[in-house]
C-alpha cells in the first residue's frame, strides 16, 4: 500500500455573477470572474467534515484545520495552500 494519502477535488465554479470563495477558519478569500473555476484538493479523510454555506454572492467553505488543503486554479495549478 502508498504512502499518499488519497485525495479529494472539490470544483468551486462562478456561474451566475462574480462570487466571493472564502475559506474559513483560515479567512483566505478569493473573486471569482463570472465562469471562472477553482479547485479544493483536500485529504478524502477530511471531505465529510467540510462545511459549505452559500449565500447570494459567495460561498464559505468551513476546513478542518489544520489540514493539507490545496487551492488550484482553473488549469489545475496550485495557487496556495490553506
């Protein structure tokens, strides 16, 4: 058996107007253009405590923390780490 520990992809896309992706507890946040996709890589142990709130113009997505959560970008390239 690896190592690795198995992974997640969580697709966060912006398809109605601009929306606002905060990541919480941490409080990082980012604007996503309308259509513009990011994505949550996350442990798969990790993927049943998420917490998602969506409001009118952005979403919140509460992380077990600490915790090996990536954030990529639409192509697939890390843009941080939370």
């Amino acid at each position: 058996m690896s190592n690795r520990t198995q992974r997640a992809t969580v697709k966060i896309e912006s398809q109605r107007r601009r929306t606002k992706v905060s990541f919480e507890p941490i409080g990082n946040d980012f604007e996503l253009e309308l259509g513009e996709t990011i994505y949550l890589d996350v442990p798969l142990a990790d993927l049943g405590a998420l917490e998602v709130v969506v409001w009118d113009t952005g979403i919140a997505i509460w992380l077990p923390y600490p915790g090996e959560h990536i954030v990529r970008d639409g192509d697939g390239h890390e843009i941080t780490r939370l």
